[in-house]
C-alpha cells in the first residue's frame, strides 16, 4: 500500500460511519496473525478489539482456513431454495446442540442487522397467526443497539441512536429506561419497575421485548444484572410477549457463559446470533425459536415464514462456523475467557484512580473503561497505535474484547498501553 491508495480511500470509500468530507486517516493492514495486525509498513499492533466481537479464535487459525479451502473446493456457494447441503446442516445441528433445550428451529442469514430484521418479523407473524395483528410493537430498554437496518434501527438507543435524523420513516417503539443496577451490585426490584410499566400500559399492542442480555454493546457497554433479565423473563410469560435475545455481540463465550442468557438461567423465545459465529472469518448470522413458535408462524394464511436472503445458508460462511463452534465445543474458551476476566479485573483497577476515568467494568472478555469527557478520535487513534495496540474507542468509552488465545504477556501489553495512553490525556 503506497500514498496514493491510502488517498485513494480517502476519497472514493466510506468507512463505517465516517464522513466523506472529512475523514479521519485509516491505517493500511496487509496480514494479520493470532492476535496480531500487521500494517502495511511492517509494525505489528496486538488487537484488543477481535475486529468487532468476531475473531475469538484470532485470525488466520489453522483450523477455519483448512475449513474454508475444503469448502472451496466442493462448492463456495450454492442456492438455499429447495436444496440443502452439509456444511448447513452440520452447523445447525451444532446451533441446537449449544443453546438452550427449546430453541431448535434455526434461520440462518447473511449478517446479524439481517438475523435482528427476521426476530421481529417472526414475532410479528406470530401474533398474526394467532390472530392478534394488534399486537406488533416492540418493546425496548434505552442504551441498545440492535444494527444499522431500518427495523433494527427502530429500536436502539432513541437518544443515542439514529432516531432523530430518520425518525419520519422509523416505526415508533415502546421503550423503557434501561437497567441501572450493575452486574456486580447488590439487587433491587426497583429496577424492573420502568420496564414493568411499559409492559402494563401496552402489552396488548406489543409482540415481543428485545434486548441485549447483560451486557449492551455498542448503545453503551453497559452491564446489568442477571436479575434484571429474569425479571423480564417473568414479565413476558405474565404478558404474553415473546422474549428475543440479541446476542450477536455477547454469544459464543464472551461473557464467561456461552450465552449472556445463562446468566439469569432462563430461555429467549427467539435468539440473534452472528459477530462471532464464523470466528471472524466472514459474514454470517442466524436466528433461533422454538418448534411451537416456528411452526405458528408458518399457520399464517402466507403458510411460510416471509424470508429468504439470496445468500441464506451460503455453504462457505457455514462450514467456517462449523468448524468455530466445534473449537468452542471442545471447551478451552472457558478457561480462556476466565483467565482474561481476572487479568482484566487485576490490571483495570489500576484505571479506578486515575483523574480521567469515571467508572471501570469487567466481565467475561470485556473490560470497559468509561471516561469522564469524550476522547478525540484521531489523537487516541494515533496513541494507541504508537503503543502498538489496536483499540478502538467510542464516546467516552475505552474497551476491549480481546480474542480467547491472547497470551497473559500480550494482554498486559494491550492494558499498559491503554494505561499509558489514557494516563496522559488532557
Ligand atoms: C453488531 C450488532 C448487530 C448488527 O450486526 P451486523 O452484523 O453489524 O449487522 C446487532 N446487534 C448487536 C447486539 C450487535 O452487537
């Protein structure tokens, strides 16, 4: 990569969310190994971000290339329509196995805004079928984010989120203010009472209630209590409102469960998987329910559920997620995911004092260090990179997800980093 493709980009690629009037440099990455990137000047930066969530296993594994190659040459891809093949069903198979007892009807699709557009049309039919049209709002806490797609959209973070430029077109939702007991604080059922109230006033007009569990993303890196999750469990059976579970950010071991929902030892109705479903490697998602509610859905006068991406099932995505979740099946991510919870909890306290930082948080593979202002992208950009680190902040927020194999000395380079890095701000 030489300056005129990096001004090439400049010019005619948007990023995500960038602008193209003003953007902000980008680094050239040409390789990337386990943990680590390599840039296109030779440096080598260790990643705290797993590329958004995705790369668990870290990148150029072994395993996922020799899944792909093999992929390859039977078929990349082939239509889902009336055909089926292996690397589908043996991913599926692997879906059910891994996630709670009822959830054994599966829609794959091509990205997790996808897998979150088809969750709510599934609630959304459901209640068609059973003759309860009325009954096609969906419910929400403040600080989620669901993806970029206009359903989606319609329910993440009202403030925060991109209601205020497209709200003309956006269905209206019915949200409630999000949890503010933390994961690790001491309980209290007056938590669920806004949520509780959102249910009383308007479960008659509402399909489902969907969130992320314990730890919301990109609306906030908040982490909440498992009570809270139960409580909403209850709720949806006292109401008759399905429970969607967007874990497309905290499934597959990230939390320190398999999925955030173990936490409050309690079953979605309808579940959102995707980020690290292919450990990385591509894009893939899927969406789960039950037999009951797949098999209501299809009693519509429509008799099919209304969906069916072009690329649905697409045999490569699926053969490199196979093969991700058959590592994850061996079960080293538990110890893996562990050990990074302890070592972050060890090395962000030290965080706790410093003048710019307002509150540290810590749970499974995720540590997230809140500031009291907001950071200056580029300057942080920069630092960090100097630091040989790859972290990629938002607003006020710092944080990292490393992936499962990072070393105890290459984690302590990430936090060092991020320790020299924030200790110096203004
Ligand atoms: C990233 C994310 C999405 C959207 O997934 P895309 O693959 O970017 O479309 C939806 N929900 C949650 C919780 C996410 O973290």
């Amino acid at each position: 990569m030489n300056e005129s493709d990096f001004l090439f980009d400049k010019e005619h690629i948007w990023h995500p969310y960038t602008s193209l009037i003003s953007p902000l440099p980008c680094i050239g990455v040409i390789e990337a190994h386990g943990v680590e990137l390599t840039l296109h000047d030779g440096r080598k930066l260790i990643d705290g971000m797993s590329s958004w969530w995705s790369t668990i296993h870290g990148y150029n594994h072994p395993r996922l290339n020799q899944a792909a190659k093999d992929q390859i040459n039977n078929m990349s891809h082939v239509m889902f329509g009336g055909i089926t093949h292996p690397s589908a069903i043996a991913l599926c198979r692997r879906l059910v196995e891994m996630t709670a007892p009822s959830l054994d009807r599966v829609f794959i699709s091509d990205s997790g805004s996808v897998a979150v557009e088809v969750a709510l049309k599934m609630a959304i039919q459901y209640w068609v079928a059973k003759d309860k049209p009325e009954k096609s709002k969906m419910l929400t806490i403040e600080h989620g984010y669901h993806g970029d797609t206009f359903a989606a959209m319609s329910v993440c973070d009202p403030i925060n989120g991109m209601h205020e430029l497209f709200n003309e077109v956006l269905n209206q939702q019915l949200f409630a203010t999000a949890p503010q007991i933390g994961f690790y604080d001491e309980w209290n059922e007056n938590d669920i009472l806004p949520i509780k109230a959102v249910f009383e006033a308007h479960h008659q007009h509402a399909a489902a209630i969907i969130l992320e569990p314990i730890v919301q993303g990109a609306g906030g890196m908040r982490m909440y209590h498992p009570n809270y999750l139960k409580a909403v469990r209850e709720l949806c059976n006292e109401f008759d409102v399905l429970l969607i579970c967007d874990e497309i950010a905290t499934g597959f071991g990230r939390t320190g469960k398999l999925f955030a929902y173990e936490h409050a030892q309690i079953e979605p109705d309808i579940l959102c998987v995707g980020k690290a479903l292919t450990g990385g490697y591509m894009s893939l998602a899927a969406t789960m329910t039950s037999k009951t509610i797949g098999e209501t859905i299809c009693k519509t006068k429509a008799g099919v559920f209304m969906h069916g991406p072009t690329f649905m099932g697409n045999p490569l995505a699926c053969a490199v997620a196979n093969e991700s979740l058959a590592i994850l099946q061996e079960g080293h991510w538990k110890d893996q995911v562990g050990s990074i919870e302890q070592q972050l909890k060890n090395q962000f306290s030290k965080f706790e004092i410093l003048d710019q930082v307002a509150e540290v948080r810590v749970l499974g593979a995720i540590g997230v260090i809140e500031l009291k202002t907001s950071v200056d992208m580029e300057s942080i950009q920069a630092a960090f990179v100097l630091q040989g680190i790859w972290v990629r902040p938002f607003g006020k927020l710092v944080y990292i997800m490393p992936q499962y194999i990072i070393t105890d000395d290459e984690l302590t380079t990430l936090c060092d980093g991020i320790y020299q890095v924030i200790s110096n701000l203004e």
